[in-house]
C-alpha cells in the first residue's frame, strides 16, 4: 500500500537533520498527474514543492496566502532541469499545513496538464485563505450534519475496533470513502427525521460498490437526527474522538482530517446541535436503489439524487452484522 502524505509527513518530520539543512522527500500522486511533488523541511520551517518544466513558469503571477511564503525556486537537490513553485509554512501550525498539502494532494490527482496544475492550486487556497488569516469559516446545516454522523460513526468504530480505526477514516479526503478497510467500504449518511426520511447521494459512484475496482463489499449507515437546542455538535463529537485516542499519531491525523474538514478546534462556533433517534444499517448488493456511472449516458456526471428509506427494508442489516463484516 502506498504511503499517506500524512505517513510520508510523519517520516519527515520525524528526521533529524543539520541546522543549515533542508530535507525533502518527493511524494508520489499518480502514474498520470502532470507535476511532481515534494514535501521537506529545515530545522524551521516546513516546505511543499511543485514540480514544472523550464519555461512554464515565465511570467506566471503566483498566488498569495496569508500564512505561507509562495516563491519560485530552482532546486538543484532535486532536479536542476525543472523549475518549482516553493510553498514555505511561515505560522507554527505544522498539522494546519499538513492538512493544506493534503488537500493539495487531492486536487492534484487528476491533474493531466500544468494550466490544470495552477488551478487546482489556487482552488485549494482559496479554501484554506479563511484558516490562515484566523477568520471564521461556517459549514452549512448539512455539513455539520453530515460531519457529525461520521464522527460519531467514527467512536463507535473506536470502541469495536480499537484506536487505530481512526486511520480508516477517509471522507475529508476528495473521492474516498467515508471508511475504508482494505477492500471493504462503509458510507455514513444522515438525516432529520422529523422531517425527511431519505437520504442524500452525493455522486454516482458513492453507492457503486464495484467503485474503486479493488472494492468488494460496500455498507451503508445511516443516522437518523433531530435538530435541538441543546444537544450534541461537532465540537463535543470531535472531543469523544479525541478522547479516545492516546497514541500521538492517531490524534494528529485526526486533527489534520478535521482541519481538511474546515474545523479547527479551538476556534469553530457550531451553529446547530442534534439529537439521535437511531440508526439503520444495509449492505449496498444487487438491486439495491441507486444511480450509478454505468446507468449513465456518455458525459454525464456529478449525480445528485435522494432515496427513500422505506425502499431499503429488504438490504437492512443489524450493527451486530456490520461491524462483523467489515
């Protein structure tokens, strides 16, 4: 299995190096992606670089981020053919950065050309400007909706399978599962039974159980909320999680996930709470009510549809057979 950019951080980071050196290591994205990156650091701060060819990057107008110093560089230690955009954290907030390379990463995946290169890169600071300048950002009633099924998905999850699930915990990262175990998947939902019972699919691959390829069993859970005024929120969700964890990796990758998440502990303002009624559990096979890719016509995607819980009564399992599966 290939490294995390998260694992491959860790490593880093965890390297002793010289005073007047820098260390940098090269992250690989895909067979396809256009650029290279690096991930390194000195004995102050940490660095991310973007590979381009000689050439390409004449007259380019870079973008600015509070936070973080955004220069060109010519690196000889790694390439001395290729020029690079340099990308220096300037704060002390090495997990923020962490989760900024991240994302970064996510966005890069696809990229098969540089113009696609620059503007995956400005679409991710855009996303991070409110986090390095200490602005408040606010999710949305189904975010924090949403967020909160999967956190408390995630301490159930804990409390099964042990502390180490937490690295099982994909959904801050585009194009993932919520949960991924090996070959098995588990998607979260929820909604507000007092007034809905469907479920919102975000895409047409999210209940494809033949997505990714290597996929072999995919599962469903569903959280069934009230919205109150005093109830439980992210904040008090994301502190059970913590709680729970002890060992140190464990807790900065959670952290990271939730600063992709937009969400920083010591500074979000929830603005909603919920209640749980209960759960429903399905295992997503055969006719199971879905839109997927194949069902599509040629150039059609981005498929947002809802699916009544009622029509899920014959794929419906116990938490018991869940977590015995996964």
């Amino acid at each position: 299995m290939s490294k995390s950019i998260y694992d491959k951080w860790r490593e880093v980071l965890d390297t002793a190096i010289e005073d007047s050196s820098i260390m940098i290591s090269n992250y690989f994205l895909s067979l396809s992606t256009k650029t290279q990156l690096y991930i390194g650091k000195s004995n102050k701060y940490q660095f991310i670089f973007l590979e381009f060819g000689n050439g390409v990057l004449d007259n380019v107008e870079l973008p600015e981020l509070k936070g973080v110093e955004i220069s060109l560089s010519q690196e000889a230690s790694i390439d001395k053919t290729k020029e690079y955009i340099k990308i220096r954290n300037k704060t002390d907030n090495t997990e923020l950065f962490i989760a900024f390379s991240s994302s970064l990463c996510d966005a890069l995946i696809d990229t098969h050309d540089y113009q696609s290169v620059f503007v995956a890169l400005d679409t991710v600071i855009k996303e991070y400007r409110a986090f390095f300048t200490s602005e408040n950002h606010s999710l949305t009633l189904q975010e924090e909706q949403g967020l909160c099924a999967e956190l408390l998905e995630l301490s159930r999850l804990i409390d099964v399978k042990g502390e180490d699930a937490v690295q099982c915990w994909a959904g801050p990262s585009m194009n993932k599962r919520d949960f991924l175990f090996d070959t098995k998947a588990l998607e979260i939902k929820s909604t507000l039974g007092q007034v809905d019972s469907s479920i919102l699919i975000s895409n047409e691959n999210q209940l494809d159980y033949s997505y990714p390829p290597a996929m072999t069993d995919l599962y469903l859970k569903v959280y069934i909320f009230e919205k109150v005024n005093a109830g439980f929120n992210i904040i008090s969700c994301a502190q059970e999680v913590l709680a729970k964890l002890v060992n140190i990796n464990n807790r900065t990758y959670f952290m990271v996930n939730l600063l992709k998440m937009k969400v920083d502990l010591n500074s979000y303002k929830c603005k909603y709470n919920f209640s749980q009624q209960f759960t429903r559990q399905y295992k997503v096979y055969g006719s199971f009510p879905r839109i997927t890719q194949n069902m599509l016509s040629k150039g059609v995607f981005n498929v947002k549809y809802r699916i009544h819980l009622d029509a899920l009564l014959d794929y419906e399992i116990t938490e018991e057979d869940l977590y015995g599966q996964l």
